[in-house]
C-alpha cells in the first residue's frame, strides 16, 4: 500500500472548486500515471493484464474546517 499527497496552489484550487470537471480531468491524469509506474516497477504490462487499485479523496477544507477553495490569500 503506498500514500500520496497532493497539494495544489490558491489559483487551481478556486478553479477546481468552480469548475468540477476539471479537477475530473486532473485527477485522470494522475491516477493513469500513478497506475502506468506501479505497473512498471512491478515489471508488468497493461498486456499482460496487469491491473491497479486506486481509492482518491478530494479534501476541500483545513483543519478548521474552513473551506480552503474559497479563502482569500
């Protein structure tokens, strides 16, 4: 099992709070290139079958339970 975070800067986060679509987007992109170099180092290939896991959470707020998209910095 392997972890990662991902942080984006005050300009992606308001327009991924507006424009859903393409945080969807991003968040593709992301996780083929996550699962293309777990394939990889385990030495697989999508021809042979090889297949990933990935669960995503998308976190819109901070620890004070403020919204973090919609803060003015």
């Amino acid at each position: 099992m392997r972890q990662w975070v991902l942080s984006f800067p005050w300009p992606l986060r308001m327009l991924f709070a507006s424009r859903p679509q393409a945080l969807s987007r991003c968040v593709a992109v992301i996780t083929r290139a996550i699962q293309t170099d777990l394939a990889r180092r385990a030495g697989l290939k999508a021809t042979d079958g090889a297949r990933t896991g990935i669960v995503t959470l998308i976190q819109r707020f901070g620890s004070a339970l403020n919204l973090n998209a919609c803060e003015a910095r």
